[in-house]
C-alpha cells in the first residue's frame, strides 16, 4: 500500500514537470538596461543586480528549485509580477514621468526595508543588504531622478 | 427706527453675494504654491481644491485618523516636495483616478457620499496632467 502511495506521489511529481505555467525568459543582452543607460557606479550597479535583478530585469537566475514544480510555479509568479511592477532591463522604454515614479518606488521600498522580500534573502544571502547599502541605494535613486528630471 | 439697520444688513448681504457670484462665474481662481526646489508653481484651481477637501483630505491629511491613508499620501506635502518627487506622486494619483480605486470601497459603504463623480474625475486627471505637463517642461 505505501509502495502504491509513494508510486503515485512520484507519477504525479514526474506530471507536474511538464504542466503548469511556463518559464519567464531570460535575456542577456538588454541594451536599455538602467545599468547601460545610466552613469551608475560598479558599486551600486552590483548591489542592485544581486540584490533585485533576478526578479526585477531580464537576467534571472534561476536557482536549482526554479526547476522544480510546484515550487518554480511560485517563482515564475514572482518573477513576472516583479517585472510587471518594474523591469531594469526595459528602462529606456519608459517615459520620464514613469522613470521619477520608479525612482521614488525605490527609495521607499528601501526606506521602509521592503525589498529585498525576506524570503528572497533567505535563499540568496548576497541580497541582504546593510543600512548603509540600502542608503547607497536610495541616495543613487534619488540623484538620477534628478538627472532624469533635467533630461540627462 | 429698526427699519433701516435691517435694510441696510439686507443691501450689504445681496452685495457680497453678488460678488461671490460672480467670482465663480469669472473662472476658475486659483492658488499658487512655490515649490521647493525650483520656480515652477503648483497650482490649485478652486474647484479641484474644493473636491480635494472634501473627498480626499479626511484620509490624506496630517491629522487623519487612518495611519496607513497618512502614511501613502499627504496633499499638503505636494506643495514641500521636489519636484521629481512630486512627479512621482501625480503619477500614483493618476493611476488611481484611471483604476477607480479612491476613495477605498470600504470607506464608500459607509459614507458614499464622498464617491468621486465623472465630472469630479475629469477635473482632477486634467489638472493632474497639466501640472505634470508644467512640472516636467514638456
């Protein structure tokens, strides 16, 4: 009887391989990525991949249970609402009134230890930031809104 | 001898009336907000301000009572901030005037009086994208 339960658990982990939704696409290649775009240091420029790109751009990471269903289809979920909200990736497409609105979106997810999501930092250790990171972040946020604002 | 005080309390009364008339009828008066990092104005017609009181600053003021309405927006801070931030802010409200979602259903059930009307929507989008056409330089 077990031997039919763990049987039957295995066919239908085998299924759920290949049903479900599918996998958000990853890019490498992003010539309007805020990284390309912007005059943005290394340093900054490390912190935010590591700690927002994998949900936020097209280079995702997927980690080994990316590959895993049912615990991929929550990631996938993840991952395209977190483009959905913003994607660095297709920062030049957005207009100047929507760039401000990202920036600020930023600074007060930060400012208010939003993101990164705390079971993202579980799994991704890189991605816990210090204060002192955060505040870089949010002080880069803050400049090139205003860079943005003159059109730069 | 009451006569004429009475008289004169109604021709002093007909007077400012007359003027108040005619001030609505002479167009939109508007009050014009320095902001604080840079010469452009921020400015509120009367009919916009009149809307903003009465439907929006009982949640969004610095004495409202619900703290989470307090903490996401303060229409008195507009007028502080700068001015990408100030951008960003008229950008959330015109998301929420195109999604419908203010004032909060729940807070529509119990008092429906201050559901926004089409007129009232029209007028705040449209002072909404002239100020962020002003603010932007666009």
């Amino acid at each position: 009887m077990i031997k039919k339960i763990v049987l039957g658990l295995i066919v239908a982990m085998l299924v759920l391989q290949f049903v479900g939704p599918s996998r958000p696409t990853v890019r490498s290649e992003n010539p309007g990525d805020i990284m390309r775009t912007t005059e943005t240091s290394l340093e900054i420029s490390g912190l935010v991949r590591a700690a927002c790109y994998d949900c936020h751009s097209m280079e995702t990471k997927y980690p080994w249970y990316g590959y895993v269903a049912p615990a991929s289809w929550y990631l996938f979920e993840h991952i395209e609402h977190g483009r959905e909200e913003l994607n660095f990736s297709m920062w030049q497409e957005l207009d100047k009134r929507k760039k401000l609105k990202a920036l600020k979106d930023i600074q007060e997810v930060m400012e208010d230890n939003e993101m990164p999501l705390d079971a993202y930092v579980d799994m991704h250790p890189e991605a816990d930031l210090t204060d002192d990171q955060k505040e870089m972040i949010i002080t880069w946020a803050r400049e090139l809104a205003k860079g943005v604002l003159k059109n730069q | 001898m009451k006569k004429p005080f009475f008289t004169l309390v109604i021709v002093f009364a007909l007077f400012f009336s007359a003027q108040d008339l005619f001030a609505q009828k002479a167009g939109p008066e508007k009050t014009k907000v320095v902001l604080a990092d840079s010469t452009q104005l921020l400015s509120y017609p009367m009919d916009v301000m009149g809307i903003i009181t009465n439907k929006c600053l009982g949640c969004h003021s610095p004495d409202a009572r619900n703290e989470k309405s307090r903490d996401a927006m303060q229409w008195i801070q507009l007028q502080r901030m700068e001015a990408a931030d100030l951008v960003a802010m008229l950008d959330e409200v015109s998301e929420v005037l195109e999604e419908g979602s203010m004032p909060p259903e729940k807070m529509l059930e119990k008092y429906p009086q201050l559901a926004l009307t089409d007129e009232e929507v029209s007028l705040l989008k449209t002072w909404v994208e002239s100020t962020l056409t002003e603010v932007l330089g666009e």
